[in-house]
C-alpha cells in the first residue's frame, strides 16, 4: 500500500513538472539564445557607445513569447545614434538565427541613456523603464 502511494505522488509530481515546463515563458525555454542575442546586441551597441550594457527586461502586457531588451548608454548623443541607426532592426533577423532562433519571436528594443534617467527619473532605472 504504501509504495502504490509514493508512486501515485511520483506521478503527480511528473504531471506537474511537465505541465509547468510547457507553461513557461520564451525566457525560460530559450535562456542560453536569449544570452547570445544579447551579446550580439551588445557588439552592436558598442560601436556607438565603447561602456553599453544589455540587459533583457521583463514585458508587462502578459504577452509570454516577447522578447525585450534595455540597451544603456551613457549619453544622449549615443542613445540617439542607435535610436536612428537603421541597421539594429536590418541586421536583427540575422542576429535571431545566429544566436539560434528559428523562428522569428516578438522583440523590442529600448536604447536609453544614463543622461535621461538622471534627468528625468532621478538616476532610477526601474522607473526609467515601467
């Protein structure tokens, strides 16, 4: 009897593994491309500003399988040029299938300046972008 219930909860916590591992997000599920893409992003971004930093940030509409990525600057000059660079969206797709995406998920990109976010956000990232 005993063994009949360890393997009931055995299969209660597969069938929950399972289900949760299908239920997450494209983050989770494409960690180590969301990483390279990143880091092509990165490269990218550096030929405008030498000290940018990309970090992917969290969409708050619900929408699961978008992807979107915060680039820092340190001036508003080199927010500007990568804002109106057109290459960033040109050369995307072809940074998607190098870091390993197949298919083409929703991504958005958010250049932003340290300059901005102690003007008008009190040095704030978080509330630079919510």
């Amino acid at each position: 009897m005993f063994r009949f219930l360890v393997w009931i909860v055995l299969a209660i916590v597969a069938v929950i593994l399972v289900a949760r591992s299908r239920s997450q997000s494209v983050e989770w599920r494409n960690r180590g491309k969301i990483r390279r893409l990143s880091n092509e992003l990165l490269q990218f971004s550096k030929q405008y500003c030498p000290n940018a930093k990309v970090s992917m940030i969290d969409v708050k509409n619900g929408d699961r399988d978008k992807l979107a990525f915060l680039i820092q600057t340190e001036t508003d000059r080199q927010r500007d040029q990568l804002r109106e660079d057109p290459k960033i969206f040109q050369n995307l797709p072809e940074m998607l299938r190098r870091s390993g995406f197949l298919a083409m998920p929703s991504v958005h990109i958010f250049p932003e300046s340290q300059e901005t976010v102690d003007r008008e956000f009190a040095g704030n990232w978080r509330a630079a972008i919510s």
